[in-house]
C-alpha cells in the first residue's frame, strides 16, 4: 500500500468524498477523473443548512430594516427640528418622543 496502492473501497470512498466535495479532477497513479460539476444549488446542499442559512439571512435583512427604520425616524426627527421647533417641542413635552 506504500506505493499508491488502494483497495476498491478506498477508491471508492476517496472518489465519492472528492465528487461529493466538489473537486474538479482526481489523479492517483494511472487514475485519473474529471467531474463537470456546475455550480452549486441549493439542492446540493444538506436542508437543515439551507433552513440554517436562510434563518441567518432573514435575521440579517431584519437587523438592517431595523437599523434604516431608526436612522429614518432620527432623520425625520432632525427635520421636524429644523422646520417646526414648536411641534417638535410639543411632542417632547408630551412624552411621544421618549427614546428619541
């Protein structure tokens, strides 16, 4: 076995690991394969990682709404400053800015 040699079941095994991997091409002695693999859908992968991954970017796009829909209010606020202190004021005084 020291010199490259392999049983059928490493050969096996080492050909699925690669083709299940992605590896493009394969050369162990005489032996050499190629795979056309194309790119990667969402039916390659594992469904548990795909529902993993879309938790996480739903957690990421929920994140940066939140973030726009605070700088828009503080914006918003910052206008309602400039324009009309008075109201702005007023809105304070009546406690509908708390947290602002």
């Amino acid at each position: 076995m020291d010199r490259g040699e392999y049983t059928p079941d490493e050969l096996c095994h080492i050909i699925t690991t690669c083709h299940e991997s992605r590896v493009q091409a394969l050369s162990l002695g005489p032996l050499s394969l190629k795979w056309n693999n194309g790119p990667l859908s969402l039916a390659d992968l594992d469904p548990e990682e795909v529902e993993k991954l879309r938790k996480s970017q739903q957690r990421e796009e929920d994140h940066a709404l939140y973030q726009e829909a605070i700088r828009r209010r503080e914006d918003d606020l910052e206008q309602l400053k400039l324009e009309d202190p008075e109201e702005y004021e007023r809105l304070i005084a009546e406690g509908e800015l708390d947290g602002a």
